[in-house]
C-alpha cells in the first residue's frame, strides 16, 4: 500500500478517487508543526537551529498518517507546489522520521491542477524533496521569528500601544504612511480648461483649447478665472478651421494569463474582493479541479493548455480572433524554481465553474486565459487640430475607434486611480477623450461652433491605496512573495494599524507611530531596497545559489546590537526623538510665521509629544497648570485643534454638578462633575461630537440602562454601551444591538428575543434535530424530497437515504433543486451508504484490505479550520 499525504481532505478525497485501490490518501490539513512561539525556538549561536513543535490541534491528523505510515510500503508526498507545500511536505516526513515510521521509499511529487491525467502523470514522476526550497522556507521562517522576538519586546517597553512588528508588514504598512504623507502635505493648484463643443455631419464633438495668444498651454497653464474667461472670449470670438487631421493605426495586446498578484488586483477592482478572500475562494476552485494552482507568480501556460484555448477561442468567436501564432509570455519571477504556469482553467470549455463568489472568481480566471490567447485589437486615433485666422488660438479634438475589437471581445483590465496630483495627468474627462469617436474631419472644414465652457479644476492629492494598488506596489518594489501579500495585508487589519475605509487604506495612530519609530531607529530594516534586496538573496537560496545560515548570519550580525543599543535608551530619550523626527507633521509652519509649537491654551507653554500608559499623545509643557492635550494623530491641520479645556453643556438637575464636553488623547466624551471619581463617557462614532448636548450627554452618563426583568429568571436585563459597540447583558450572557439608538429605545420584549437569539446562535443541544438550511424540493427522478443541511464538515444535500458534500466552489445560497439533484445522483452511483442511524455493532473484520487499518482517521479529523494555518 502506498500513503499519499496531501494538505486539505478536499483535495485528499479526489485524489484518492483517481488513483483507486492500492493508495490511501490522508489531509495535514496545512502546517503540522511550527516554532513555539517562546524564547529560543531559533538559536543564532548554535548555527540558527531550529525547536520545531507539533501543532497540539494537529495531533489526531499526525496519529492517522503515523498509522498508516507504519504499514505502508511508499509514502508519496504531493502537497502543494510551492516553498509553503515543499514545507508541510518535509514536517511530515521529519515527525514520522522521529517516531521511526517512515516507510524505507519516500517520493514527492507534484502537479499544478488536481485533475485525473495531471494526477496520473505526476505519479508518474517522483523526485525527492527540493532541499534549496526547503532551506529557503526555514531561512524565511527563521528571519520571521527573530525579528518578531527581538523586536517586539522592544516596541512594548519603548513604544507603549504597539503590538508587533515584522519584517514584511512593516515594510508594508510604511507605504501606507508614507501615502497619507503625501496627501496631507499636497498643496491643491487651481487650474482652468477651456473646452468648445463643436458639430459636424451632424455630430458632436468637443476639442480642447491647446494654444492661448501663441503659447502652447499644458494642463496647469490657465491658473485662474480671469486667464480663463479671456481663453473662452478669443475662442467665442475666433473662426476655427481644421488645420490638419492625423489619423495613426493603434494596437493592443491582451494581457498574460493570471498571476497570484495580478489576480488578486483585478479581483479587487472588478469584484471588490479583499486579497486574502481572493485566495480563498481560488482554493476551492483548485481544490475542485476547476483551476490550476493559485500560488504562482508565472505568466506561461502550458503547451497542451495554449492549445486549448485557442480551440475555444474559434469555437466561440471565429479564427479571425486566433492569432496566427500562439502567444508565449516571459514570467518576471526571479527565481524560476517558484515559477509555476499561470493560473487558468483546467478546462476552457467550461465557462462556468462553482456559484457565488467562486462562480465571479472563475469567470474571471476564464476570461483572462482566454483572452491572453486572442487576437490584438486594432484601433484607429484620430487628432485633429483647430485654428482661428490669426494662428494664435488652437483647439485640439482626439478620438479613437476600434475597427477590430480581438480579445476586447471577451475582456478589458481593469484600471487603478491615476496619481492625480501630477500635471501629466489630466481630469477623467481629458484621459477618455482618446475612447470618443469623432466625425470624419477633412482639412479646411469649418465644423459649427455651439458653445464653449471654461471650467474650474483642482490638482487632486494621490489616492490611499486600495488592496489592488498596494498589492501592485509590493510586487513592484520586490517585497514579500505571491504567497504572502494577502496574510501581509490581513496582519495589519488585524494589528489594527491600518483602517480600510471604501476599500482604501488609511493608518490609524497606532501604525503612524510605529512606522515613524522604526523609521527613526531602524531605517535600515524598513528601507524598501534592503527588504527588496533580503528577498532576493532568500531566492537565492531557493534556487541554490546561497547558503541559507549565511543569509541570516549577515542580517542577524547587524541586527542584534541594534535592538540592544535601543533597549539600553530611557524611554524619554525615545520619546524626544521621536517629537524630534514628527515634528514637521506634528507641528506644521503655519502662515503666520508664529511658532507651531506655542500651546494655544495658555500661550506660554510649548507643545511636544508625551509617551503615557496608552501611547502617544501631544500636551502642553506648563502642566498640570495647563492641561491642553490632544491625540497623537492630530497633525497636520488639525493641529491647533486640542483639549483647550472642557465645553460646558449645563447641569445635572439631579446631582446639580456640571456636565462638560471634553477632548482627550483618545477622543471625545462627556463628563460629570470634576476629580477622580468623575463619572465620564465615550461619545459614540454613531453619534458624533457635534451632536451632543446637555440631554444627550445625560442619556449617555446614565448608562448602563436596566430595561427591566427577565420574564423567566427575574434577573434585570441592561443595555449600555462597551469596547465593541452597544449590547445587551443577561445572566453573563450579552447580545450585539446595531445603533446606540438601540440602547435607549430597546423594550423588553425585542430584548429578551434578542438575547435568545444570541443564546441560540451558540450551538445545538447535543443530540437535538438538525434543521435544514433550506428544503430544495423533490428529487425530478426519485421524488425523495431534497434538503440543504449545514453538517459537521461544511454544507450538503440529502435525500433522506444518501448524503453529497458540497463542493467548496458551490455556493449553498445559490444551490438549485437539479444541482442538488445531481449531486445527489453521483453520489449514489458511486455506492454512497445509506444514511446512518443508530450505529450497529461492527463485525471484526477478516482482514484490513490493503493493508489500511480499520481505523478512518478522515473521519475523526477536526473541523477545517485547522488548515488556516497554511499562509496565503
């Protein structure tokens, strides 16, 4: 018997379906072990060894391979095909290593599309473990750890708030600040366009003033009103005839077939799908044979693959569309051992694959593979130029028409946000000036003049980046790798350094106050280039051209007695470089000339950053006798804006003490009275500063609120307001409300079903009847009724007798009543058992076929949560 270890059940269920009898095939379900997050896992003076541990949730997975490995003659190791995969592949290996079950002959294999003839062949052809791969993973993993555990110490003594660091994200996360510096330090330049709408053969088009009394305007010449309007009076006043007309044949060409980046960028543009959904949702259309791998940062597909997409290509459209030769693409992966085929359809004569979100996803795949296949479009630009009689004033009209559309047919990249605040860059409507189609304009034509419009502009500030605009700026500047851009982005959300607002990207203070740390006493290690450079000496050691411990002896060797030397600084020395290094975004010139850093509540002391228990704020040098404070990530413009001092609102007519607005280095919130023992509140972000007044504040302070008592304990049920929003408290039991509205508006009735309601969305009494999730309707050709069931392993169909899994690609909200059926048909075809009831006692069986025990660990294995631990 030969065991196959794969990483997910999914895969390992139709991988055991292919091969047939004489395989068991059992799922890691990811990573099996990792270095313990403690002191020492990697040891730099021992030659950075390294103090593997199993994953405690692992330890039934692992039971069940060892079992089978003890009987089992090959073990045949095809995870992914990637450094992650070449990783989990090794793990295994190394722990039955340790517990002496390791078969004598140890294959690895792989395959870029988990379908019957590529699983075939690639048994077909073993090799052994990629041992440059392997030290590439354990060189990374290593880097990962002692940065994460020599830094971050760091950051909690001398830096209070943060939370971590790591040797990619932060590098990330810097752009992301870097960004927001660049807006807030944009000055918008007023600029004018003069436009004449003009018709010819009875059509309409427009044409851009591009000469004024004899200069050539660009996009900022005409900088304010009075320019404009005399610009607008000498077109009005102007007879413009078409002084030439160049018409210049134009080409394009489809863009390469999907990478892990490209596909997470266009996902984000067209489908608004976060990078780490992206992945997801492409690993259950790989998993369910749909597509080829999605960890690839390859452009080429394979020959048999080109071949048949451009068969489908004349089935659909016609060999028009079918370039005479077929397209190959260069991969712009630097190390080629990484550089997997692109990703595509395993079948491009399926245009549908999956529902819901893998159905968009794969639609998507399929288009672009396609198209990468197709003809060139072929557009013909038109320009034509405008003079008046004097040759002083020209108008310039442009279009574009497509005489062959070739793989537009099927597909266009989508765009990001130009950076706006550039003069090369025009207003939306000047860059689609070149997709307007123009009448056909002949020298010396004097097309009708309706009217001319001057319009105001304003240069715009780059954009925040979105997840498809950051993704594209990692991969240009060379940091991190396919795999890890989504775990990247999903850290930061996590971190909570960063807030993704209208899918874009915004630093919270949190994250400022990080990057600007390590910019200041580690510049080195979130330089853009060194990281760059760190990933390509780790591809050099992926494809032997490095040795692994020398890479991390030349980082470490610099790295260490930096930590050092900024754990031996008082954390008032920090804090003074710091206001040192943000003083020019702390404390702006302002115009004036007076001095930014005089405290606008005294007028005597100087403003300058503080460290505190919570983190960083701005306060005034005079306390306690001024207490002016405001947030840390109030620069900018907001800069003059802090607690000058409490607003008062009026008084509590119960208490009679007073009832103040204030401003802290956390916000707004209302307080009453004065002193320690004040009582204080929060202003709510549904609410607003603005909006509080006297009544409000009250309603506020009053919190929490007691609705009344609960009908069946008699223990008082509360509404007030906490860390995670407004809520519900019964009994230590709470309930989310949507509004702080809610708070105060909540009857008892509406309470107590809302707190059942959360009570039952905990679980299922043991032994209680499952519900279904929907009942589809009768089987067409069995007349069993069908039913949609949420099951211990994910979602599946029943008709009472048999039970079929949902593919993951196959969304459960979309299911239909003839999908379900068919599933429901293959399964029985393939001899599926009939629905058990109570389990009736086994018969020892004579003996175990193929050597498998009559254990079924892929039975026992947890839920697949656990294969989370696999990176992105």
């Amino acid at each position: 018997m030969k065991l196959v270890v794969v990483e997910s059940p999914a895969k390992a269920k139709t991988i055991e379906k292919y091969l047939g009898s004489g395989y068991r095939v059992l799922a890691s379900y990811g990573h099996v072990r990792d270095l313990p997050a403690k002191d020492g896992s990697v040891d730099p003076d021992a030659g950075f060894a390294m103090e593997w541990e199993a994953y405690a949730d692992k330890a039934r997975q692992l039971k069940a391979i060892t079992d089978e490995a003890k009987t089992a003659d090959t073990l045949i190791l095809a995870t992914d095909p990637d450094r992650e995969g070449e990783a989990i592949s090794w793990h295994v290996q190394e722990v039955l290593r340790k517990r002496r079950a390791l078969p004598k002959d140890v294959e690895r294999v792989t395959f870029n599309a988990i379908t019957k003839s590529a699983v075939t062949e690639a048994m077909q052809k073993p090799r052994a473990l990629d041992e440059d791969l392997i030290d590439a993973y354990r060189a990374r993993r290593a880097l990962d750890y002692l940065v994460g555990f020599t830094l971050s110490p760091v950051l909690w003594r001398k830096l209070p708030g943060a939370k971590s660091a790591g040797r990619v994200q932060s590098v990330a996360l810097r752009l992301i600040v870097d960004r927001e510096r660049e807006i807030e330090l944009f000055k918008a330049q007023e600029y004018w366009s003069v436009t004449a709408f003009m018709e010819a053969d009875g059509q309409e088009f427009m044409a851009r003033m591009v000469r004024f009394n004899g200069t050539k305007l660009d996009r900022l010449s005409i900088g304010d009103k009075e320019m404009a309007e005399a610009a607008k009076a000498a077109v009005e006043a102007g007879h413009f005839t078409v002084a030439s007309v160049e018409t210049k044949p134009l080409s394009r060409n489809p863009p390469a077939p999907f990478t892990t980046s490209t596909l997470q960028q266009e996902a984000a543009r067209k489908l608004g799908f976060s990078a780490s959904h992206t992945m997801r949702v492409a690993q259950g259309l790989y998993e369910d044979g749909a597509i080829t791998y999605m960890r690839t940062d390859g452009v080429q597909m394979a020959p048999e693959a080109i071949s048949a997409a451009r068969k489908a290509v004349a089935d659909r459209f016609d060999a028009g569309y079918v370039p005479d030769k077929p397209r190959h693409y260069e991969t712009k992966a630097k190390n080629a051992q990484e550089a997997h085929e692109a990703i595509r359809p395993t079948d491009f004569g399926k245009n549908k694959a999956g529902s819901g979100d893998h159905g968009r996803v794969y639609e998507l795949i399929w288009k672009r593979a396609l198209a990468s296949q197709m003809a060139s479009a072929r557009l013909e630009r038109t320009t034509a130029e405008l003079t008046d009689g004097t040759g002083q004033h020209a108008l310039r009209a442009t279009g574009q028409v497509v005489l062959f559309p070739g793989f537009l047919a099927l597909y266009e990249e989508g765009r990001d946000d130009p950076d706006r605040s550039s003069a090369k860059h025009g207003s939306a409507d000047e860059q689609d000036e070149d997709a307007r189609r123009l009448p056909r304009l002949r020298e010396g034509d004097a097309p009708a003049k309706k009217r001319v419009a001057s319009e105001q502009h304003f240069t715009q500030p780059p954009p925040r980046y979105s997840e498809a605009s950051l993704v594209k700026k990692m991969e240009e500047l060379g940091i991190g790798r396919p795999s890890t851009y989504a775990a990247i982005l999903q850290t930061l959300k996590d971190r909570g350094y960063v807030l993704l607002e209208k899918n874009r990207f915004t630093p919270e203070e949190s994250g400022r106050l990080l990057t600007a740390f390590l910019e200041r006493f580690f510049e080195r290690y979130v330089s853009y280039d060194f990281t760059a450079h760190l990933e390509d000496e780790l591809d050099d050691v992926s494809g032997g051209r490095a040795q692994w411990q020398k890479v991390l002896e030349n980082f470490w060797r610099d790295f260490k007695p930096k930590t050092v030397e900024i754990m031996e600084q008082k954390p008032s020395e920090i804090t003074a470089a710091l206001d040192e290094f943000l003083a020019p975004w702390l404390f702006p010139d302002k115009d004036d000339g007076s001095d930014p850093r005089v405290c606008p509540a005294c007028g005597e002391g100087r403003l300058a950053l503080r460290g505190g228990r919570f983190g960083a704020f701005v306060a005034c040098s005079n306390y306690p006798e001024c207490k002016f404070t405001r947030r840390f990530g109030q620069g900018g413009e907001e800069a003059g804006a802090g607690d000058a001092g409490p607003a008062v609102l009026g008084t509590d007519p119960e208490s009679g003490e007073e009832v103040s607005l204030r401003t802290g280095r956390f916000g707004a919130y209302v307080q009453l009275g004065e002193g320690k023992e004040a009582k204080r509140s929060s202003i709510p972000k549904d609410i607003g500063q603005a909006a509080v007044d006297l009544e409000q504040a009250l309603r506020l302070l009053s919190l929490p609120r007691t609705i009344g008592l609960h009908p069946e304990t008699g223990n008082p049920i509360t509404a007030s307001i906490g860390r995670y929003g407004p809520y519900l408290a019964h009994d230590g039991k709470y309930a989310r409300l949507s509004s702080t509205a809610d708070v105060f508006e909540t009857g008892m009735n509406a309470a107590v079903v809302k707190l059942a309601e959360a009570a039952a969305g905990g679980g299922r009494a043991r032994g209680a009847a499952r519900e279904p999730l929907k009942v589809l309707g009768a089987h067409p050709r069995t007349e069993l009724e069908l039913k949609l069931m949420e099951g211990r392993f994910g979602p599946y169909v029943t008709d009472g007798t048999t039970n079929a899994t949902l593919p993951k690609s196959m969304q459960p909200d979309a299911l239909t009543l003839e999908e379900a059926a068919q599933l429901i048909d293959e399964r029985a075809a393939k001899g599926a058992p009939a629905k058990k009831g109570r389990k009736a006692p086994a018969k020892k069986p004579a003996a175990a076929k193929d050597g498998a025990t009559k254990k079924a660990p892929a039975k026992k294995a947890p839920a697949k949560k656990a294969a989370a631990k696999k990176k992105d």
